[in-house]
C-alpha cells in the first residue's frame, strides 16, 4: 500500500521503532497500516470491518433487489418465454459469480484487495445506474433492450468486488493471535448474516417498490443503497489492515503449490468437494427464477393483500437469521457436550446436512407443484402461494449449514496467501451452479417440446417432473459427498477440522 499524506508529524507517529518503544503490540501476520507500516493491533482491524458488513448488506441488497424481480420483468416486458427468462437469469447469475475469478486474479497480483473493492463497486454502481435508465426507458416504451443487457454484465462485472472484500475483512483479523483466531471464524457467520440481511430488505422492501411503483423505482433505491455502502466502506480506509502486496499471477502459485510433493492429492481433494457444491448452486438457482414463476401462478391474495410473487423469497433469510442463532446457541454446545469437538459440527457434518436440506427443499417444490396443478385443472383454484413457505426455509436453512461450511473449508484448505482465490472458487461454484442450471432448462425444454415440463404457461406443463430431476441429482451428489469423506485420506485432505 503506498504511503498517503505529507505531514512528518504523522508519519514519525507511525514508525514501528517509535511504537515499539511505546510498548504497542503489532499483528504478528505481517499486515500493514494505511501508511505502509507494520500494523498495530490496538488501532487497526478487529470490530472495524463493521464497515466491510455494510458495504456487504447494502451489495446484497442491490444485487437480490435486481435478481428478484429480473424474471417477471424479462416475460412481462420483453416478451421472453418462461423458459427463455429462466435460462437468461441463469446465465447472468453464471456470469456475475465468474467475475470474482477476475477479481481475484486482480486482486492478489496488482491492486490489493482494499483497491479492488473500491474500484469493482464503483463499476457495480455505473452499471445499477445504467440499467435503472434502461428500464425506465423500457417501461415508457422506448426500445433499451440492449441497453438492459448491457447494463445487465456491466454490474455482473462489477460485482466480482464481493470476492475480494470477504477476503479483505477477514484480512481484519490476525490468524496468529487466539483470541483474534477465534473473531475470524465468526466473521464468516456475520457475512453471512449481512448477506442475508440485504436479501431480506431486497424481498421486503425492493422487490415491494417494484411491484407497486415499477421495476425502475425499484433499482434507484438500489443504485442509491450500494453507493452509501461504497461511502461508508471508504470512510474505514485508515483503520483498516492490509495484506503485505504479493507478485505473480495468484493462479500459477496455486498451479505451482499442486505441483509440490503431498500438494498435488490436497488440490485434487479441494476439487472433489467443490465440484458437489455447484449442484447445491443449481438447486439453489431456482429461487431467483422457477420458484418466482410458480408463485406468480398462485393465489397471491392474504387477507385482503396483494404478495408480490418474489417476496415469499423472504422466508429464505428469515431462515437463515433464525437458524443462524439456533445454530450457534442451541446446536453447537449440544455438539460440542455430544463429540468433544470444540467447534460442535465438523465442516463434512455441516455441509453435509446442508446438501440434505437443500435437497428437501426441491422435494417440497416439486410435490407443492403437484397439487397446485391438480387443483388447477380440477377445479380451477389457485394454491394459496404461502404454501411455498415451507421450501423457502428449507433452503434458508440449508445455506446456514452448507455455503458457510464450504466457505471455511476452502479458507481452511487453501494456501495462506491464496484467500481471495479461496473466496472466488466459492463464487465461481454459484456460476458454474447458474449454467448447468439455464443448460439443464434448456434440455429438458428441448427434449419436452414447447408443451412439455416448462412451457409459457406453466398451467399446461410439467415442471414438478423438473423439481423431481434435481431431487435425484441432490441425492446423487449427497452420496458421492459421503465417498469423498470416506476417502479423505487418499484425496489428502487436511484432518483436523473434517
């Protein structure tokens, strides 16, 4: 990190020599201050990244507020068929979580993780503004659509920025200190809560605007919240810690570490494990589209008022914010008095019983699904859409238990100077998770026929039978999760925490 002002007074108050003799303690990681020296504890990092938290909340809930409402936008208004929306947000959620790969790359061999965040907001914030434009052009309409689609990979661009400012906050804490060893660890738990948070004020607030006032109304609050987050993110700037700048490309060190005696099978372990997450992102993917579109069929009326169709989706963070406490209050100590291990639930357990969940969920859509058809064409009445409730928790649930997991188990395995990598191959299996989605909605599209499982109106298919298609790829993928713990040892995964 380059050295910033000019006032000898300040920067004489900063020399380590000076501090030392003061009896300051320094972070043992090697992490530097905003002027270039070695960080000291009692000034920089620890409860600081609260200002990382709010920049996370306010990404969240820009990027849930777009997503939510994307679907219902691309049928209602550029006239896209059910299938052919669901495999365009598909798609761009592919996109916009390959983009911390790029991060990462920029991040550990040039800029640093503080300037890589500043700078993949700020293009985030162009690219909201943008297509804010776009869909009030749109919505008046005046022909934008690829102005929308522009506006669309500007901001999934844009918001690789999230890979590198997880790793950034987690770089608050000193591994080598116990105490801050342990603040770490909880800082996963509170991303993910400030991950939640945002999607719950996207479902409830953003998703509402939209509905009531247009999709464009929607995405000025969103533009607006993303550039508080940016200012107060910035405001931290000389109280935070920086890593010391690494050289090289970030990828041919890993390369180069797999290629080590006894590195190679660790790499190969890394990948099994990450290979079953990107089905959970599949299963996953449906709340932003199929389960937006079988709510859109239902009874939305509850007492007396309109739900928008996108906002059951607020049962996904409400669940996880329940579960979260639960999970850290209730479950643990009951592990921990159960096993002996000191964290409760290994990072296998917790995955593992993610993947379940997240299986359970598709299995609660696929039979709700059912009967909401049965209905239909029975007697004509619309399910009630409070009925989707349960497989909203359920996924809620499950993100508690398996992407916080897979988020450690990738720090935990990782090299030390590989974080930010780490955090993008967490990103990328969400991307890889959205294109194997849009690919198996364009088969089955394909094979079916225009009439078949997915058809433009849902009333005459079959996307229970699709619902039933990812339960047997969830088992599927549980059961190889299992062989991978089983043999853990030829896939030469670190011990201690599996």
């Amino acid at each position: 990190m380059a050295c910033h002002g000019d006032e000898d007074e300040e920067r004489s108050r900063r020399d380590p020599l000076i501090l030392h003799a003061q009896g300051e303690k320094f972070v043992q990681d090697g992490s530097l201050d905003y002027y270039g020296s070695p960080a000291v504890a009692s000034k920089t990092g620890g409860s600081r990244p609260s200002t990382a938290l709010v920049l996370i909340v306010c990404g969240s809930l820009s990027l849930y507020g777009v997503s939510y409402n994307l679907v219902l936008f691309m049928v209602s208004k550029l006239g896209l068929s059910n299938a052919g929306a669901a495999i365009q947000v598909s798609i761009w959620n592919g996109v916009h979580d390959l983009s911390p790969l790029l991060v990462a790359y920029v991040s550990d061999s040039h800029l640093g993780r503080f300037k890589t965040t500043l700078g993949g907001s700020l293009i985030y914030f162009f690219g909201l503004a943008l297509l804010s434009l776009s869909v009030l052009l749109v919505e008046n309409k005046v022909p934008a659509t690829w102005l929308f689609f522009v506006a669309l990979y500007v901001i999934a661009l844009g918001k690789g920025f999230a890979a590198s400012l997880l790793a950034f906050g987690a770089d608050q804490f000193d591994g080598k200190d116990p105490v801050e060893a342990a603040w770490k660890s909880s800082y996963f738990n509170w991303s993910n809560f400030s991950t939640s948070l945002g999607l719950l004020l996207a479902v409830v607030g953003v998703v509402y605007i939209g509905d009531r006032l247009g999709f464009s109304s929607a995405l000025f609050v969103c533009t607006g919240v993303i550039l508080f987050g940016i200012m107060v993110f910035s405001s931290g700037a000389k109280f935070y810690r920086y890593a010391p700048s690494l050289t090289g490309n970030p990828f041919a060190r890993l390369l180069q570490r797999g290629s080590h005696k006894g590195d190679h099978s660790n790499l190969a372990g890394i990948l099994v494990v990450w290979l079953g997450s990107v089905v959970y992102e599949t299963m996953k993917t449906q709340t932003f589209s199929l389960f937006v579109e079988q709510a859109a069929l239902m009874g939305t009326i509850v007492g007396g008022f309109r739900v928008p169709p996108a906002s059951l989706n607020s049962f996904d963070p409400i669940s996880v914010l329940v579960w979260m406490v639960v999970y850290d209050r209730v479950l643990v100590p009951v592990m921990r008095r159960a096993t002996g291990n000191s964290r409760g639930f290994t990072l296998f357990q917790r995955m593992g019983a993610g993947l379940v969940m997240m299986t359970a969920a598709m299995a609660c859509a696929a039979v709700l699904e059912a009967s909401r058809l049965a209905g239909f064409h029975r007697e004509r009445v619309q399910t009630n859409v409070l009925w989707q409730i349960p497989q909203f928790v359920l996924v809620g649930c499950s993100k508690v238990f398996y992407c916080v997991g897979l988020i450690e188990f990738l720090y935990d395995q990782a090299p030390e100077n590989l974080r930010t990598v780490a955090a993008a191959m967490a990103f990328f299996s969400s991307s890889v998770g959205s294109f194997l989605s849009g690919f198996l909605v364009s088969i089955t599209s394909g094979i079916t026929g225009e009439q078949g499982w997915i058809p433009r109106d849902l009333n005459n298919g079959h996307l229970d039978y699709f619902f039933w298609l990812l339960v047997a790829l969830g088992i599927a993928n549980w059961v190889i999760f299992l062989a991978s713990y089983k043999f853990k040892d030829v896939l030469g995964l670190s011990k201690r925490r599996l």
